[in-house]
C-alpha cells in the first residue's frame, strides 16, 4: 500500500506468448512499447509480409529486433519460425542449429498475412513430429482452414486436428488466443498429456463481443465471443493450471488499415503498452483474493518462463489500482496505431 496509490502490488515482469513485431521498419518503435507494457520476454510471430520461412529469414530479423531502448533494457527475443506444407525437415534441422526452438502454424487465408498458412494439416503430421523429435515446440492459430466454418465456429472445429497432432506425434503444442470457452473441457484432457499448452490474450479476457460491438479497433482474429466466453475464461485462469499462460496477441496495424472507407478493417488489437495493466484489469477480482496475486504472476509470467526454460525474471514491476487511460494513439514507426479501448479508462497502472 502506497499513499495516495491504494492497492499496490509487485508482479514479474511479463512473459508474452505471442507479440507481434511486424515488418523491420515498425519493430524499434514496438519492442520499445513491449517494454513500456511490463514485458521483458516475447515470442514473436512469423507472419511478415515475406514469412520467416527459413533460419535464415528468422536470423537476420531476429538481429534487426535486438534493440536496446534508454541503453539499457533489451527486451528478450524468441525467435519463431514459420511452418507450412512446404517446410522441410531440414529446415527444422537447420532452425535448432541456430537456436530457434518454435515453430508457428497458421491456417491459410483465416487471419493477417496468412497467405502462407496451412490447408492441409494432414500433411504437416510428420513434420510436427519431426518438431518434437527435434525439442521444437509447435504453436497453432488454432481456427480451421476449410472456410466453410464460420468465423465464429471455426477455433471450437479445430479441436480434432490438435488431438490429431497430440496423439500421433510427441511435440510440445501451443493453442494461441483461446476464445471459445466450449473447448475448455478438452483443453483440460488434452493437457494431462504434458506437452499441451493455451495462451490467453487480456482483450479475450476483458471484453465480450456485445460491448465491442461496431469497434473496428477490438475486431480480431480469432474474434471476441460471448460474455459467457470471458468469464469461463478467467474462471481457467482463477484455477491456477500450470498449462495456461498469457499471451497478449498485440497485432497492431496503422489507422488507415483499421478505419477503412472500403472493404473491411484489418484485425488485430493491439495491446502492448499496456498489456500487463489490462490482464489486472480483467483479474481484478483475484487480485482481491487470498492466493490471487501468485496466480496472476504464475499466468502472466511464471509458468511460461517455466515452459520456455527462462527461470529468472530479468525486473520487476508495480502495478497499482489507480485508474490508466488508454491513449487514442500511438506513433509506430510512420504508423499512427489506435490501441485496443483507447480513450477508455482501465483500473490498474503501472508505477513507473
């Protein structure tokens, strides 16, 4: 308790799951506003314009994102590769060389820049397992490829392909941004196995469908659901399991891709710069509860610093229940990006 801040805490920093650094020329300005948010960890995704498709690609933007912000704090960097039909077990081979342990699977056409996603994930079964041969971890958007399923069924229809990928390989597998709470139920099956994970993003856990509603900057991919979604969702996270870990999913894009006077608005929220405020935000009720801060530190930091094999947290950070207003905008690079909620007031801040 600090005078004049009410409730106070000290959390680890945040270990992000699944941050988006875009092209080159965006990612001084979002690892900088990675840091601002309280991370000093992210996995980056692979989905460039181009693709990270190659040790190669992933090695020369990995070194373009080593960037150093008040020279002194670097943000820790998890070099990811992109994985498709096409991939083959000697690029696996050559990305563990080189010390990049995860690979990434998207579905073709579901999301942005998935234009070198997945169709046929049959097909990616021996890679996959080749991945757990190799100590690469495998993270999925998990929403079916065949585009029959609608937006909002397709994350529930890609359960089978998981279990597919869970019983016939031994890799280590990642469900990114959870948002359909019907899956809950086979999440928890799935991770009795041990080498099955699920990341939560804080909008998923903050808002529902209804009161975003017409909001261009919380339209997402997999998109918010229902009320009911969110409160299972952080009734999983109250349940402390070690296999559930933040991931924020900031996708930021410039303003004139999200405010569009033709066809639709990109999707992405992006919540970096104040990603660890919004988990307490949407927790607000467990950090009142007996146990409720190591639970929100175990989610937010310790239990993928655990999975990832990051046992010590580089700093600490405090956050207070004193009310943050989300700025309008932010500058990146020569984007000018509307955050997810701008304008709106939050509960937690970060003291700086």
């Amino acid at each position: 308790m600090i005078e004049g801040l009410g409730y106070v805490f000290e959390t680890d920093a945040l270990f992000n799951t699944h941050c988006h650094l875009r092209e080159r020329q965006q990612v001084m300005a979002l690892v900088s506003l990675a840091l601002v948010g309280g991370a000093d960890h992210v996995l980056y995704q692979p989905n460039t314009e181009v693709g990270l498709k190659t040790a190669r690609e992933v090695l020369e933007y990995h070194e373009s994102a080593q960037v150093k912000v008040d020279g002194s704090d670097i943000l820790g960097l998890l070099p990811t590769v992109l994985i498709n039909e096409e991939t083959m077990f000697e690029t696996i081979d050559e990305c563990v060389e080189n010390n990049i342990f995860d690979g990434k699977i998207y579905p073709l056409d579901r999301t942005t820049k998935s234009h070198n996603g997945s169709r046929y994930y049959q097909r990616l079964l021996p890679l996959v397992k080749h991945c757990g041969e190799r100590g690469m971890r495998v993270h999925v958007h998990p929403e079916h490829p065949w585009m029959v399923f609608d937006n909002r069924d397709a994350e529930f229809s890609f359960l089978p392909i998981m279990d597919m990928f869970l019983n016939d390989t031994g890799a280590k597998l990642f469900w990114e941004h959870g948002s359909d709470a019907r899956c809950i139920p086979f999440w928890k099956e799935m991770a009795e196995s041990g080498r099955f994970f699920v990341g939560l993003t804080a909008h998923h856990l903050a808002a529902d469908e209804d009161s975003t509603f017409g909001d261009s900057r919380a339209t997402c991919k997999p998109p918010i659901k229902t009320r009911r979604d969110r409160l299972d969702f952080v009734r999983l996270v109250s349940e402390d399991h070690p296999w559930v870990i933040a991931g924020l999913d900031d996708a930021p894009h410039d303003k004139s891709k999200k405010q569009v006077a033709t066809g639709r608005c990109a999707c992405g929220a992006y919540t970096a710069p104040f990603g660890l405020q919004l988990y307490a935000h949407a927790l607000d009720h467990l950090l009142h509860q007996l146990g409720g801060e190591e639970i929100f530190r175990n989610f937010t930091s310790r239990n993928a610093r655990r999975i990832f094999g990051y046992p010590q947290v580089s700093r600490k950070v405090r956050l207070a229940r004193k009310p943050y207003r989300i700025p309008q905008i932010y500058q990146v690079g020569d984007w000018t990006v509307e955050p997810f909620w701008a304008g709106q007031e939050i509960l937690y801040s970060l003291v700086r």
